[in-house]
C-alpha cells in the first residue's frame, strides 16, 4: 500500500510537469491527425509524424530549460 501512497505523492509535486506532458501529447497528436485528414498524406508518414513527437517533446523542453539556465 505504501507504494501506492508514494506513487499519490509523487504525482502531487509533479502536477504541473504532468499536465505539460499531457497536454503536449494531445496537442501534437491532434496537430498531426487534423494535418493528415486535410493532406490525406501515406500512412507511414502519419506514423513518422507520430514518432517526431517524441524527438519533439524532449527537443523542445531540453531547450527550454538550456533557456531558463541561461544567465546572459
């Protein structure tokens, strides 16, 4: 049980980091889906697309925080 407590806890102090990473997902999963119903592009590009989101997802938020660490 007491996994469980810690798993409760852990996403408390991450909400917001958590909710990010959602909403990222389904803005990019949306984006792309809307893109290929007006494109009607080949099916492995959809899915490259898909999988850019990864590479996206960690691209942008790696640069975000070189971004925030920057003390010019």
């Amino acid at each position: 049980m007491s996994s469980a407590r810690e798993w409760i806890e852990s996403v408390r102090a991450e909400k917001w980091g958590l909710f990010v990473d959602l909403l990222f997902a389904i803005v990019w999963v949306t984006m792309v889906d809307v893109l290929f119903r007006v494109i009607d592009g080949p099916t492995y590009a959809y899915w490259m697309l898909m999988l850019a989101g990864i590479v996206a997802y960690f691209g942008f938020f790696a640069s975000l925080e070189m971004a925030k660490s920057d003390t010019h």
